[in-house]
C-alpha cells in the first residue's frame, strides 16, 4: 500500500507589524536621571536589530513608556534627551507574548555623546503575573520528538499539563494526535494560536495544520491569569511564532527515513516470510529571508511525507462454489 501525503506550505509576508497579535512581545520601562527623578517628553526608539524596523515613542509626565505589538528578536533601546548623553541598551531578546520591562538611567553630558549597556536577563517577571513555560527554539530541535514529529508534544513541559485523551492535537494526514490536559480540564478547552491566528477547530477542538519543527521559533503555554486578550478557552493558552524573516538568509533542510531494512520483524509474522516491506520518507526544509532590506521578509515552510507499507491481514473471501449459489461448502474448514 501506498499512501502520498501533500506537504505543507506557509509563506509569510512582514511588512510591518500587526497591533493585537497575542505572540506579540511589549517593551515598557521608566527614564529617570542620576538622582532617580523621571525624566518626561524623552525619546525613545526601539529597533530590531535584524529587521532594522523603529519604533518610537515619547515618555509621559512620570518618565515612563510602552511600546506593544514587536515581533519575536533582538532589539535595542536607544533614549534621547536635551541635556543628556544619548543612552542604549542593547542586546534585549523578545520572546512569544513576553512583556520585558528596559528601565534606563541617563547621564548628564551632550546629545552628542553616546553610552551604550548591555541588557541583563531579568529572572524574574514583574510587569506580568502569568504562570507560563516558554518552549525556545532551542528546545524545539534538539528534545526528542517521537513518533510523528508533532511539536506540539512539548506543551507537556508545561505547569499543570498532563497527557490527556488523544483528540486535541491531531495534524491532518501526518497522524494521529494526542491530547494536552491542562490542570485536569478536558483536551478540548484549550486553544492553540499560530502567528495571531488560531488553528483549533471549534467543531472537535483538533488542530488541522501545523508547521514544520524547524519553522517554528518558539511558542508558550500559558496555563493560569493569562491576559484579557486571551481565554477564548478555559484550558491552556499554547502561542507559537513562526521563525521571523531578516535581512539576512538562513534555511534548513531535513529528511528521516524509516524501511524494512532497518526495522525489525513483526512479532506476529511467520519466521520464514520475509518482513512486510516498509518505505517512509518525511522530508522538507525551511527559508527565510528578506524581499527588500529592512522592509519586507518572507519565511517559506515544505513538509512532505512518504509512506509505502504492507499490512498483514485474515479475511474471509467467497469460493467459486459460493459465487453460483452453492452455500454447503463452508468458506473454512478447520484442520
């Protein structure tokens, strides 16, 4: 038997960044001089380091501000002031849905002058009270996957998530899914949002595409006081982010293999048969990259899946005495 599974294909197209997106990061943070006073009307620009895009934004009267809806990366926070040296920090990584809090302190001097930190990773989030697991893309592709290489299995890493009846995570064509329990509620209560858009089916709660391993960034499971932007299910929110487009280029490709020659034999099959023969390629490969610098980046995805198997079975079928009309002769006789 021979069974051919279309691939699948995203293409995604960034131009600019898309308010209201819930794997969307924000940055927000206070302004204040030497002696810890606000500092308001400053600018501040923020820039994505492999995209070049700025955004900006003032501070209000107590020296705070906010800027919302920044794709997944590595940013920079420059601030500038009359009065003060120029102030960045640098090296700010924004993961799925994370609010990161970029408090800085300006030094008397001229515009003209410039200083430049390094961003220290914050152990603790205080701008945020969700309980949640973030899965990096680190963890995406080096933790063993079993089985149909659904990435979705990682949602187990999670707080509160237990394997639950196999029905809530199922990719149409690349095999059976399996279900996510958050906190004891049923596999169908939670929801499941891809780049903004959700991938859960209202109708059986089953998610009917999915990208490959190696296209997704990163993706989190909120499972407890998740935003108001969230909770169109009372189970667990799991976000995931497709790896975004720079102006540089970066791909993949991959290809698994599975055949008869590698397996063992069946343990019901007769000795002196040969095995079933078994052919499975699951193959595909990621791209990304830039259309115009600095403006508009694409991420391409194909995943295909091969497979070509021989199943063993009993059946019982008519005998040319049956097939005039002759029902005496019994279809089996046992030895």
């Amino acid at each position: 038997m021979s069974r051919r599974i279309p691939g699948l294909l995203i293409l995604l197209l960034a131009a600019l960044p898309i308010s209201a997106q819930v794997e969307q990061a924000t940055i927000v943070g206070t302004v204040t001089d030497n002696s810890g006073a606000s500092v308001g009307g400053a600018a501040v620009t923020v820039r994505n380091t492999g995209t070049g895009e700025r955004r900006t934004t003032k501070t209000d009267d107590h020296g705070n501000y906010q800027v919302q809806a920044l794709n997944i990366g590595t940013y920079e926070v420059s601030v500038e002031q009359s009065g003060f040296s120029k102030q960045t920090v640098s090296g700010i990584g924004l993961i799925v849905n994370q609010v990161a809090r970029v408090d800085v302190t300006l030094q008397v001097g001229q515009m003209t002058q410039q200083v430049t930190v390094s961003a220290n990773a914050v152990a603790v989030q205080t701008d945020d009270a969700t309980i949640s697991q973030l899965v990096s893309s680190e963890a995406i592709t080096e933790l063993p996957i079993p089985a149909n290489r659904n990435l979705f299995r990682l949602t187990l890493m999670g707080p509160g998530m237990s394997p639950g009846a196999p029905s809530s995570v199922t990719t149409s064509g690349f095999g059976p899914g399996f279900g996510i329990a958050a906190y004891g509620q049923k596999v169908q209560d939670n929801w499941i949002i891809l780049d903004g858009a959700p991938l859960k089916t209202v109708m059986h709660g089953e998610v009917r595409m999915r990208p490959s391993v190696e296209a997704l960034a990163e993706f989190r499971v909120e499972a407890a006081f998740y935003n108001a932007d969230l909770g169109t299910q009372s189970g667990a929110q799991i976000i995931s982010a497709i790896r975004p487009g720079t102006n540089d280029f970066h791909g993949t490709l991959f290809e698994f293999l599975r055949n008869d020659i590698l397996d063992a034999k069946n343990f019901f099959e007769s000795p002196t048969i040969p095995k079933q023969p078994l052919h499975r390629n699951n193959f595909g490969g990621v791209l990304s990259g830039r259309i115009i610098r600095n403006k508009l980046f694409f991420t391409t995805n194909y995943e295909g899946y091969i497979e070509r198997t021989s199943n063993q079975a009993f059946a019982v079928y008519p005998t040319d005495s049956m097939k005039t009309g002759d029902l005496n002769v019994p279809a089996y006789k046992p030895e």
